[in-house]
C-alpha cells in the first residue's frame, strides 16, 4: 500500500534540477531520484519521470522546481486542450 508521497529540492547545476521523493510503502519508504531540466527565460520544464510525456500532466517534481524559481505564470504549452473548458 502507497501512503503519503513527499517531494523535495536535492541539487542544482545550472537549468538541471535533482529532485527526491520519498514514498511511505506500509512500514518503511522508498526513495527515488529525479532530475529536472528547467530553462526560466522561456519557462520550459522537463522531468525524467515523463509524466507530461505520457499523461499530459505536469508532475510533482516539476511543479517543486517551478515554485522554488518563482515562476507565477505557466506557460500555456502545459495546458494541453484536453483539460480546458474554452476551447
């Protein structure tokens, strides 16, 4: 059983983040790796999980980078028509 998933800024070397998550399996936890690329000037983002990839949905991993970038608006490239109700 999953419980509770926690994600948390590792390291940085320029525009490529690391990124941990732990996640509580029953009585003990497992810890995975994951490195985000992050380009501010154009707000592009990319993890190595390929979650936007693969389920159009931006990951936690990537969002942790955003939000410690500051970065208050998202670029309407992550906001794939399938999840809006304008178009």
């Amino acid at each position: 059983m999953i419980g509770k998933m926690y994600c948390e800024f590792v390291n940085s070397m320029g525009c490529e983040y690391i990124v941990r998550e732990d996640v509580k399996v029953g009585e003990g936890k497992k810890r995975t790796f994951f490195e985000v690329h992050f380009k501010k000037e154009n707000g592009e983002i990319c993890c190595s999980c390929s979650r936007f990839q693969f389920r159009g949905i931006l990951c936690r991993h990537a969002v942790t980078i955003m939000i410690r970038n500051d970065m208050e608006v998202l670029s309407e490239t992550y906001i794939l028509r399938r999840w809006r109700k304008d178009v």
